[in-house]
C-alpha cells in the first residue's frame, strides 16, 4: 500500500492496516467457531432461595429452593455444601425453582466457614459455579443453617 492510499483510508476513517495471518490470508475462523465478533457469552444466574433444616437427632438434613433466574435452560450438576458433594442432574426451564436435598449428614456443632457451591451447565456445554455464603442461627444444641446467600459473580469453571 503506497502513502497516498494510506492517507486516503485515514481521512476516511478506515483502518490502514489491516491484521494478516503470516502467510498474507485474512484469517479465517476455525469450522465450528461462532462468526459473530460481538458475540458475549450468557452467564446464567442460578441460586438457591428458601431453606429449610430439620434434625433429626445427631443428623441434619439441608433442603433448599434453587431458581433459575436466567433466560435460559440449565443443567444442574452438583453442590459442594459442608464437605459432602450430592449430584442434582436436573435440568430447570428459565424461570423454574425447585427444591432439592442439599445435604445430609451430622448436625452442626461449630459455625461452618466456607460456601456451598452450586455447579451447572449451559446446553452448550459452558460450567458456571454460585457460590452462596453460609449463614446459620445458633441453637441450643448447636448450629442451623437459615440462607445460603448468593455471593456474586458467578464464576465460568469450564
């Protein structure tokens, strides 16, 4: 490209260079790639709402509501809560709550730390993780947990 054609796209508001691959082609995207350069990747906000907690002696059972409140359908894979993994394998519509066992085992004796995290995936196959923060009431014989709060963002694993 010469000086004066240079110029030109300049004052037209053109680009003057245009990015090559090293062999002089325009780049080409990959078969299967999506065309689209704006393209942004949906990140489906999914959480777990109402939660309940029976004991049962020196067990604990944790119940909670999860709502999808995305636009579109995801598949529920599994949530990390107080050490113990339970799969879910359900797939909720936009818009759907459901509740679900969220964990089952020894009732609480100490205040939990950590988070319970909640995995699932888009039909496209994209991973996502909430992660909610564990909030409980003290009770006479130990701890109950009353919210697992959203704490946000809502990370890509995958």
């Amino acid at each position: 490209m010469g000086f004066l054609s240079g110029l030109g796209k300049v004052l037209k508001g053109e680009p003057v260079f245009e990015p090559q691959a090293p062999n002089g082609q325009q780049p080409q995207p990959a078969a299967g790639e999506p065309q689209q350069a704006d393209a942004q990747k949906v990140t489906p906000v999914v959480m777990i709402g109402r939660v309940e907690c029976p004991v049962n002696g020196p067990n604990m059972d944790v119940y909670g509501d999860i709502h999808n409140g995305s636009s579109v359908p995801v598949l529920l894979d599994k949530i990390h809560l107080l050490g113990s993994v339970h799969e879910l394998d359900t797939t909720l519509k936009p818009g759907e709550a459901r509740q679900f066992l969220l964990y089952r085992g020894p009732a609480l004796h100490a205040q939990p730390s950590g988070y319970a995290q909640l995995q699932y995936r888009t039909e496209n196959g994209d991973y996502f993780e909430a992660r909610h923060t564990i909030r409980v009431h003290q009770e006479a014989d130990g701890y109950i947990i009353h919210e697992l709060e959203l704490t946000m963002p809502i990370h890509d694993i995958h």
